[in-house]
C-alpha cells in the first residue's frame, strides 16, 4: 500500500492546526484540507469512481486545487491536472485522450471563463459522466455556468472521514500532459512511487528552517509547482501561500508580509522580479532563505544579478514532466555551479547519449537520458511513442547538455530548438546569454526563421531596458563583435512583452 494523499493525511495527523495554506485572509490548517479532501473521495465513491478511474482538474492556485488533487487520491483514482488556458476544443480532446470519467473546474472570470469551456469540452466527450463546477464565490452553491453542479452542493451531506484505498506503488497517481510543442499533447503517467520519492527526495534536498514558508506561484497544474511546492511542502508541514496568478509587484508584497522563506519559479519570474525592484525601488524581501530555478535554463546574467541583490544565490535543478520532475540539482553541501543544472538527485542516474542511444564519455555536447525512481511508467495509451523514449530503463530527454570533470551538467538547448544555419549548429541559448550582456537588453529570445541560401537564419528577439535606446543595426553590429560570424543573429526585433505559456516558459513556437 502506497498512496501520495499520505503527503497530506501524514500531516494533518500530526500537525493538525499548522497552517497549510494562505490565500488573501483565509488561514487553512491541515485538518481541514484533509476533511474537505475525504469529502471529495467520498462524493467520487458516491459517484462510482474509485481505482483506474482517471478525475481531470482545471485549477489555478486556490484552496480548491488540493481539496480535489489528494480528494482522487484518496480513492485509488489517478488525477489529470489540466492546463488552465485550454479552449473547448482542447479541453474535449484531453478528456478523450485519458479517458476521464469525472472534471472538477474552476468557474473562473469573465476575462477568462474556464468553468464554461471545460462545461464545453465536457459535453463534447461521450465518455465523461459528472462534472463539477468550483465556484468562484466562496462556498456557492451556484454558478455562472448554467447546468453544471457546484461542489459545494455536491459535497452537502458528505462524511469527513474516508479510508484511503490501498494502492501499489505502481499504480497511476497522475497524468500530466506534455506541452505539446511537438504534435499533440500526450499524458505521461507517474505513479505513487515516482511522484512520492520525488516529494521525499526533493524535500531531503533542503535544510528545514524553523518556519517553511513557500510563496505558491508556479501553477501546481505543472509538475514543477506540483511536487516542489505542493506535495513537498504538504510533507514538510510546510504553509503554502496560494498565488493563482504571478506578478511581480503582488509576489514581492507577498514575500515581505507572509515572511516567505522559499521561491521556486521559472527564469521569467526572476527576470521579473528583478525588473521590478530595479525599477521601481521596491524592498528586497529579508526573510527570504531559499530560491529554486527549473522549467528552462536561468540565463547567467539573471543569476548574477539575484545574488547581487537577494545577497544568496538561485539554486538550479533539472527536470521534465517524464521526470516527476526532479532529475538533477544543484544540491547543498556541495559547490553551487553557476549555470548548472547540477548533478543527478539520490536513487538517479544520468548519462550523454547520441542520436542511436550510445552512450557518449567526457565533456559532450551529447543528449540526456536519465533512469530512476523518477521515470514515467510511459505516455497513456501510446506504446510506440512511449517505446521511442524509453529503452532499458532509461528515458532520453531531448535536451541537449555538456558535462564538466566533477560530474555537472549544463543544458545546450532543446534539440527541437537547435538552428542550423549553413551547416552549421547553432544553440539558441548561446546567442541569449551573451546578448543578455548588452545594458540595453533585458530579455531575449533567439529562434530560427527559414532561409532560402542558409536553410535557417537566427533572429532574435528583445524587449529593451528600462530607460534604454539600442537600434536593431546597432545591436547586430555589437553581437558580430562579440560571437563567431555563423552564431551572431541577422535580425532583430524589438517586443513590449514574448509569448509565454501559463507556466512562464518563452513559446518559441510561436515566435518562429
């Protein structure tokens, strides 16, 4: 029997009056979370749905996320976190793809009505039987979209006890749906024992302070929020305080008035939260102990800056949804490696490989393929595909990384992200870190366009310093200077803001 719901159960029995959450004035200790999450199985059980079922989750960070993601656990069901942005259309074809029975959403705004494109997509999915509406007005028993049941008059009647259901290690406790950059999106199932080590792993990772604080900004949809935020903090007796959706100015309020002792976030939210501090002179936040860097690679200026300011530095790990996630860290007790995603975490291993799968010695340049208590048990419902990453155990990333003589690795780029102008490779992110040297570029984006003579040209794209004028020839002049005549970019294009998806990632996509 090993269930992830213990994460919660484990500290709502030990800790009960702890406070587990904060989000604006409410206050919620482990008991109640762990009550309204056994009135969440039991209303499921109610419903017919138990072990195997699949229970999908569209949420930002709210008090709701929780109750509802450990309320399936309970029950032996495996919850699908669902991307908050999905239209209707999307929101059909994931409920088709893992087969869900059961959707619980978040009503949302009229800026952005998530509960009526999730009734949407719900109505599109034959094999979809209950859906549940999270009012956005507390404990509303109605809403805005007509014919759905909220839960909270679902849950009248509900007991607030409820005996978890045996699961085995190997049973799926999530699936989390990759961004689809490449074809459609697939689910990638992690069961109780990848997503539970990662938690144990990840939580032993750090020193416990005597107040664990964890500013929650990084959507808990994603993994990344998910395990190092989430069941983490749930483990650690941890209170999260809730942000659904991260800005700058609010997360720094956030940090000073809930003392916050830990970050996690992407390399855009640090961008951000250096900006508006430079810019508006707002107070570095004291209490803050720890800063936690994954979802892409922390541009080296950004680093340097956050330890000139904060007065500690970012520690950088490495992971992927296949990963659940942590797979590499930049681990306490040994030197922090600027620009690193440091090495491999306890019970994984991971090597260079080429495009055949042999293993590659030395430094590399070579991809990453990673085995452990952390790989996924496959993409659902996708055996070939599934069989094209996984081989022996191992799992091959399509990142691209080196490795230094002390076993550290550093990510290349993506390989899908690679250009090749001419015949010859050029990695995005090397062209990023040395225009991020410019005074007069404060964030950047490098992509490949197509080109009738070089197959594909780099351009970049800027959003400009504060207070600052660079022409586009003058930029380009200054990269010629400063890279190899085949990396420099051709082009650029100045931008108020970049595409970026829910979880803060630059969409290159998009861009090209």
């Amino acid at each position: 029997m090993l269930n992830l719901s213990i994460v919660l159960e484990d500290s709502a029995r030990e800790a009960p009056d702890d406070i587990a959450m904060v989000f604006g004035d409410l206050r919620l200790p482990y008991s109640m979370v762990n009550t309204v999450a056994n009135q969440v199985a039991n209303l499921l059980t109610s419903r017919g749905i138990g072990k195997g079922d699949k229970v999908a989750l569209t949420c930002p960070n709210l008090p709701y996320f929780p109750f509802v993601y450990y309320g399936i656990l309970k029950t032996g069901a495996t919850v699908v976190p669902l991307n908050v942005l999905l239209t209707p259309r999307e929101v059909a074809y994931h409920l088709a793809d893992c087969e869900a029975k059961a959707f619980f959403s978040f009503e949302g705004t009229p800026e952005l009505p998530m509960g009526q494109r999730a009734y949407e997509g719900f109505a599109e999915t034959p094999g979809a039987e209950h859906f549940f509406i999270l009012p956005a007005a507390a404990f509303a028993t109605t809403s805005s979209v007509e014919g759905a049941e909220t839960i909270w008059s679902a849950l009248d009647g509900m007991s607030p006890v409820y005996e978890t259901a045996g699961t085995a290690p190997d049973d799926t406790a999530v699936i989390l749906y990759t961004s689809g950059t490449t074809g459609r999106p697939k689910g990638a199932e992690l069961s109780h024992q990848n997503m539970l080590m990662n938690a144990i792993v990840s939580d032993e990772m750090f020193l416990r302070q005597e107040r664990n604080v964890f500013l929650t900004a990084l959507p808990l949809f994603h993994s990344f929020g998910q395990t190092v935020l989430m069941n983490m903090g749930f483990r650690r007796r941890a209170t999260l305080v809730l942000m659904p959706r991260f800005e700058p100015g609010e997360a720094l309020e956030l940090m000073r008035r809930e003392q916050v002792t830990k970050f996690a976030g992407v390399p855009t939210m640090y961008w951000a939260l250096l900006s508006k501090i430079h810019a508006d002179g707002e107070e570095v936040p004291m209490s803050l102990k720890v800063a936690v860097s994954g979802g892409a690679a922390l541009p080296v200026e950004v680093l340097k800056d956050f330890h000139t300011t904060f007065g500690f530095g970012v520690l950088e790990g490495y992971g992927l949804s296949e990963t659940s996630p942590v797979a590499s860290f930049n681990q306490l007790g040994r030197p922090n490696k600027p620009g690193s995603i440091g090495t491999p975490v306890w019970g994984v291993e991971m090597k260079l490989i080429d495009a055949e799968w042999n293993t590659l010695e030395g430094t590399g340049p070579g991809e990453i393929a990673i085995r452990g208590h952390n790989i996924m048990k496959g993409y659902y419902n996708r055996p070939e595909e599934s069989a094209e990453v996984l081989r022996d155990g191992w799992f091959r990333t399509g990142d691209i990384a080196q490795r230094d003589e002390d076993g550290y690795y550093y990510i290349v780029d993506r390989a899908k992200d690679m250009i090749i102008r001419g015949g010859f490779n050029v990695y995005p992110r090397e062209v990023e870190e040395v225009l991020l040297t410019h005074p007069s570029v404060s964030l950047v984006a490098v992509v490949g366009v197509p080109h009738e003579r070089h197959g594909e040209e780099i351009k970049a794209y800027v959003i400009p310093a504060p207070g600052t004028t660079v022409g586009a020839d003058e930029l380009i002049a200054w990269a010629k200077d400063n890279m190899a005549a085949y990396k420099y970019p051709r082009e650029v294009e100045f931008r108020e803001t970049l595409p970026m998806t829910a979880t803060g990632k630059i969409l290159k996509r998009e861009l090209r």
